[in-house]
C-alpha cells in the first residue's frame, strides 16, 4: 500500500515538471526600434528698389531685384514668416522706393518607431516596411510614330503596281500576297503515281544527275539586262505620266540597282527628284 502510493506521488511530480518545463519561454517579444531625426534651416535677406521719371513725351524707369528672387530652397522657406519694411516718395514727376525684407527659421523632427513581434520559442519572424504593386498599365500616345505593319507596306506597294499593270481588275489582298489575279486561279497541284520510299542511293532510285541539271540549265533561254532595264525604265515613265508616283519610284529604283555606268547615276537622280 505504501509502495503503490509512492509511485503515485513521483508520477504526479515528474508530469507536473514535465509540463512546466515545455511551458517555459513559450512565446518571446521582439522589438526593432528605429529612430529618423532630421534637421533644416533656412535665411532669406533682400531689398528691392526702384525709381521712375515721368515727361512729356514719355517715362524712364528702372526696378531693381524683387521678393521672389534668391527664395531658399531648403529648410522650409515661408514667404509669409519673413518681416517686411519699406518706404516710397514722389516729387513732381519723379516717384522712388525702397523695399527690404529679412527672415530666418528652422525645423527639427524626430520620429521613432517600434515594431514588436510575439513569437514563440524558436519561431522566425520579420517586419517589413514595403510598397507593392500588383501591375501598372499606361498608354502614352506619340503623334506621328504610329507603327508601320510589313505586311501593309507590302500590299500598298502591289496594290499600285496592279492598278498600274491591271486598271481592269481588282485582285483581293490574298491575291496580291499570292501573285494570281482575279481571273486566274491557283492551279491544282499535279497528281504523281506514288512512289514506295527508299533509303537506297539516288543512282537507286532514278534521281536525274549533276550533268544533266547543269544542261537543263544552259538550255534555259536567258533574259537580256538591258532589255529588262529598257522595260522597266518605259514602265515607270508611263506610271509618272499617269500621276502614280509612288510606283514610278519603285520602277526607277528597280531599274538602277540593275543598270550601271551613267546610266544608273541617271537613275539614281531620277529617283531623288521623285522623292524631294
């Protein structure tokens, strides 16, 4: 009985100080204190002075300085704290004056400040002063730099270049980007028997060789510079005529990056008159 009852007392002893001692330093206060103290001042000393003479055919006056020249610009300047003096007389058709001022002051702040933080034991924490924020959107219009589309340029320069060639028709935007006009159509492309992929050589499969690319190529009629320089320099002679200066330029442009000599200097300073 005795024995039972004293190892009820340790337990009970050993719980209580169990618990006390996960109770201590539960929760700490912090503190960051921050001290701002700022100081300024300011003086302001002046006069201002003038005279004036009047006569018969006219006046002369002079002014000197004024009570908004030389204003501090730190420490907090009052125009309304300075004092102020000033006299004037008149005698016949002569007037003066003499104005003067003088003023001085000071300010002085401290601001502290001190953030706590209850934190438990072990536990972080921090204390911020910050401004965010989420997105800032503006729109900022610019006279005269509206941006330019590629693709717009382009269609304005086929659109004169077809009313030029073609007054007739009105090809669509696709069909300038494409190069067909209204009365022609994309052809379909040709149908070919199919041909079972292979991975051999081209001697394999049949492919055409070097030599016979090259005479293919030499048998192809070639187009004489000259004549398409003459042709281009006639088409933009009629453009000019017919007011479209803008694909009058273009042709010219196009025919002196292909002529040389004097005659593309020719070319070149027709193009400048164009422009100016």
């Amino acid at each position: 009985m005795v024995g039972s009852e004293f190892i009820r007392a340790a337990v009970v002893v050993f719980c209580t100080f169990g618990t006390l001692s996960l109770c201590v330093a539960q929760q700490v206060y912090t503190t960051a204190p921050l001290v701002t103290s700022s100081d300024s001042y300011y003086e302001s000393i002046g006069t201002d002075w003038g005279f004036t003479h009047r006569g018969r055919n006219g006046y002369v006056f002079f002014n000197r300085g004024g009570s908004n020249s030389g204003i501090p610009t730190v420490g907090g300047y009052d125009p309304n704290a300075a004092g102020r003096i000033g006299v004037g007389t008149r005698s016949g058709n002569n007037s003066f004056y003499f104005n003067a001022w003088a003023g001085q002051g000071s300010n002085r702040s401290v601001t502290s400040t001190a953030p706590g933080l209850m934190l438990r034991n072990g536990g972080q924490g921090f204390v911020q002063d910050i401004s965010v924020s989420p997105f800032v959107t503006s729109l900022i219009p610019v006279v005269g730099d509206r941006p330019i589309s590629p693709v717009e340029e382009r269609l304005t320069r086929l659109r004169q270049e077809s009313a030029f060639t073609n007054p007739n028709s009105s090809p669509t935007d696709s069909q300038l980007l494409l190069g067909t006009t209204a009365d022609e159509k994309p052809a379909s492309p040709a149908t070919s028997p199919s041909i079972p992929f292979s991975r051999g050589s081209s001697a394999e499969r049949g492919d055409i060789s070097l030599a016979e690319i090259r005479s293919r190529q030499a048998s192809q009629p070639s187009v004489d510079p000259a004549d398409e320089v003459n042709q281009l320099i006639e088409t933009a002679r009629l453009a000019e005529a017919s007011g479209r200066l803008g694909a009058a330029r273009i042709r010219y442009q196009q025919a002196a990056a292909k002529a040389t000599g004097e005659l593309q200097e020719a070319l070149v300073a027709k193009y400048n008159s164009l422009i100016e």
